[in-house]
C-alpha cells in the first residue's frame, strides 16, 4: 500500500467506529506496538466534549501506520470493532470516486469485516463500510479500493453473485451530483400525476371524466376514509409522458367545483424528501453566496454592547443591514455580527474598527466565516505543523504548542545518543571584597589549608550619608574558626555565611575593630 504517496503523505490513520468511552490514552495503549505515535486525537463536539466516534492517529513512520492498518483493523475496543482506514483530509480526492465500489442488497449478517474479507482479494482497500442505523445493517456498503483497476475488477466478478443466498448489486459509487442528474432525468419523464384540494364529493368516475380529455388513462383513484369520503386528493396514471405533462400544465391552479385545485408530478415519499432538501440546498447557498463578503464578525464586545449600540458603533461605514449581539439567557455573549450591503462597506468596518476601543474594550472585527471554513483553516494549519515536525531529525515535544484535546505520549529516545560529561571548568564566583595571600603551612593534618584573607579599606565617601553596602550572601563560607588578617580579625557567623566587615588600623599598637552590625 502506497502509504507515503500523494494522497497520504503523513503516516496518519482514521480511526471510526469508537465506543464514546474510548480516550486517548486507550488508542495509544492499543497503536503504540505498532510503532512510535507523535500526536492521538479522539474528535469531540465542541459544547459537549462527547466523542463523536472517531479519531485520528499519527505515527512517526508510514511503515509503522501501515503495520497498524495490516493488522488491527476490525479489533474490538470496548466491545466495538474499530474501523482504520488512512486519513485522507483533501476532500477533493475523497469524494472523487476513483476507486470506489457501491455494493447494495446485502444480508444482514454483512459486517465491515465480512465485507472488508470479501473484496480484498481484489486489491488493497483503503476503507470498507456497511452503513447501519439503530437496528443494524441498512443493506448496503461501500469499498474504496486504491486503484481503478481493483476496483473494475471487483464489479466484472462480485455484480450479480451471492453472498449469504441475496444476489448483490456492485457498481461504481455515483456522487450526491450525478444521483441528482440521473433522477432529474427520470423526473422529466413522468406519467403519473397528483390531484389535490378537490371537494368531499369527487369519486374516481368523476375524476376520469375530468383528465380523460388529456390522453389515455391507466388508472385513477380518489383516496377515500374509513367512511368513504373522499380525503381531497387522488392520482391518474397516463399512457405516456406527453399526456401527463399536458395534464398538468393545463390543470394546475384550475377550480373544480369551486376549490382551486393543485395538479403535479406525483412523487414517492422518499423523493419528496430529497427535493425539499435540494430546495434547502439551493436556498442556503444562494443565502450564502449573498452575505458572501458583507457580514462581520465582532467579538470582546463589553457586556453593556447591545444591538442598537453596535448598529451605532458602525453606521458610520455604510448602510447596516442586521447587526445583533449574541446573547444567552438575556446576558452578552461577548460576540456578534454585523452585516453591510456591499463588500466595500464591510472592508471599511474592519480597517476602521478593528482594535478600536468602545466602552472599556478593544474590539476585534473580521469578515465572518462560515464553521466549514473555520475548520478547514484549522485542518489546514495543523496539517502544516505535522509536516514541520516530520522534517525534524529526531522527536522533540518541546518544538511545537501542544493543541488542546490531544495526547501526546512520551516518545523512546534513539539510541546512541552521545554522552557528554560535566565540564571540568569550575563554575565563575562573584569577586568577593577582600583579596586572598598565600596560607601559612596547615597546622592539623586533617583540614585543608584556609586561605589568609586581607581586608580591603572603605571606600571614602564626600557626603556624610552611608553608603555602605552590605555584604553579599554569595561568597565563599568560611569556617567558625578566627583567622588572624593583618592586624585585626575576621569572624564569620557559621550559621548564615553572613560575613562581618573588617576595619584595620594601620598602627601597629592598634587592634582591629570589627562591625558588629
């Protein structure tokens, strides 16, 4: 497997399929045989701290990832087979399809692991899944094989064959977009149509009289209750698709009996639902195409900030949509949004109003992005810390911040390490106040000879204010032992290493006082 290609430059492994107990320190105790772990993350939502399931490991070496691949995937963790794959963070090439096999009509008792046995004789898989909700096993999966080719021959041999006695369909995975083609495709060529709004008194007679004019009709039914009245709404079948089509275009918006009634492509629930959604689709990304630019984000706003003072702070930069402070339980947040009607607008805000201080804090004001961007800009940065680190010789924690939510293992040291001794210099001393004579000979054999120190004189001073400093705490000790200086003595109190200051007389008859203080 081609571990250190293109697609998965980082030796790091996806790991799916996690009981929401799993921690790190659990992943590492299981991964780290397989090699040495530079990072372990366990995903978790961001307001809960509760796994999401899944986790991404990354090694030292792709050979070391590759092993763990080999060999553990399908291994149960708390009673849950896990399931590894290589992280491949470029969704570009994840949703590309290449490779990739949609196997469907499964039995139920087809899990990952049965697949993942049954299509690697086809070539090296990169992930394998059968999709499950509550009850278990929906009945279908997916292979993504590293190549093409495995994948070709995967559909030439499986497509039709049995497994567990079901006749199974395999055929190349078709994106959300191409399904959307194909379907849009049969939705043009319709022949049943949906009547609704019609009154109580409308029975399937009645209702073939009316569509009968538009062509030939199959069927028609008037859906009735439990008393036999009818619920406002039936269906008529057409022989062709012009006839439908015709239907529809003359019937729709027309009254019967009073009642303006809809006429339609009638529709599966399930293709309802998919139309509703690609209609929210579309809704939310024209919504987003249209405050593309134009809407700001403000946060370290003072809790006094609300919607009216921050629409006041930045009106003067253009015409202000929608401004609103986020709250919680009627408190500020901290943060809000702005939104202007043009991107120059915008870009005058932030130049502006960026670092500004309202109120008693300095604001910080960027155009807003949407929580995809946000992550993939995150995604993006850690993914270029990693490649930072893998450039270096050798593993050092200490070269990077540690991100939050991540478990960093003690890393083995290589081996071979040079060893240097404790240098032979002898560690610099402050230069003590007094200067050092030869010592007279030792008079006990078993005390080293103590050095005859000769006190410095003070250092005379124009003012009558002292300026006398006291000794420093970082000379050498001395022992409690009188020492003769000159013509006076010196003492050193034994237990704070403190030394007293010497005044020597210069006349032979006087002795030393010492300063006591």
């Amino acid at each position: 497997m081609n571990a250190t290609g293109a697609g998965y430059p980082l030796a790091s492994l996806y790991v799916g399929d996690l009981h929401e107990d799993v921690t790190e320190a659990m992943l590492y105790e299981k991964f780290s045989p397989a090699g040495p772990i530079m990072s372990i993350r366990v995903c978790r939502d961001i307001s809960t701290r509760r796994s999401l399931g899944y986790a991404y490991i990354n090694f030292q070496q792709p050979a070391d990832a590759e092993r763990a691949l080999d060999t553990m995937n399908f291994e149960v963790i708390k009673g849950r087979p896990i399931r590894i794959m290589w992280s491949q963070r470029d969704p570009g090439l994840r949703k590309s399809g290449v490779g990739n096999v949609f196997i469907k009509n499964l039995d139920d008792s087809i899990d990952n692991k049965a697949l993942y046995d049954t299509f690697s004789a086809f070539g090296n898989i990169l992930s394998c899944k059968v999709v499950c909700d509550e009850n278990g096993s929906r009945g279908y999966g997916f292979v993504h094989f590293e190549t093409q080719e495995a994948a070709n021959r995967a559909i030439q041999t499986m497509n039709g064959m049995l497994l567990n006695d079901r006749k199974v369909f395999v055929g190349h995975f078709k994106s959300r977009r191409e399904r959307e083609m194909e379907y849009g495709a049969k939705v043009m060529e319709f022949t049943n149509v949906y009547i609704k709004n019609f009154g109580e008194d409308m029975d399937d007679v009645r209702l073939k009289e009316i569509f009968s004019a538009f062509g030939n009709t199959l069927s028609v039914k008037v859906m009735m209750d439990d008393s036999g009245r009818s619920r406002g709404f039936g269906f008529v079948n057409f022989g062709n698709h012009e006839e439908a089509q015709k239907a529809v275009t003359e019937m729709n918006g027309k009254e019967i009996n009073g009642r303006m009634v809809y006429v339609g492509r009638a529709q599966k629930r399930i293709e309802r639902q998919s139309e509703l959604k690609r209609r929210f689709e579309q809704i939310k990304q024209e919504r987003i195409s249209r405050y593309q630019g134009v809407n700001l984000y403000v946060k370290n706003l003072d809790d006094g900030i609300d919607d009216e003072r921050l629409r006041k702070e930045f009106s003067p930069y253009g015409t202000i949509t929608s401004a609103k402070v986020m709250t919680d339980g009627g408190h500020s947040k901290g943060f809000g949004f702005v939104c202007f009607s043009s991107p120059e607008e915008a870009t005058k805000a932030v130049t502006e109003m960026n670092g500004r201080i309202v109120s008693t804090k300095p604001l910080y004001v960027a155009l807003a992005q949407r929580k995809e961007e946000r992550k993939a800009i995150l995604t993006n940065q850690y993914m270029q810390r990693l490649a930072t680190m893998r450039t270096l010789p050798g593993p050092m924690l200490g070269s990077f911040q540690q991100p939050a939510s991540y478990y960093l293992p003690a890393m083995p040291q290589p081996t071979g390490r040079a060893y240097y001794n404790p240098s032979p210099v002898a560690p610099v001393r402050p230069t003590p106040h007094w200067t050092t004579q030869q010592s007279r000979p030792p008079q006990y054999h078993h005390h080293p000879p103590a050095p005859v120190l000769r006190a410095v004189p003070p250092r005379r001073v124009a003012s009558n204010i002292s300026t006398m400093k006291q000794a420093s705490t970082q000379v050498p000790r001395v022992g409690p032992q009188s020492q003769r200086v000159g013509h006076g003595t010196s003492r050193t109190n034994a237990r704070t290493g403190a030394s007293h200051r010497v005044y020597v007389s210069r006349c032979p008859t006087t002795r030393a006082k010492t300063n006591a203080r």
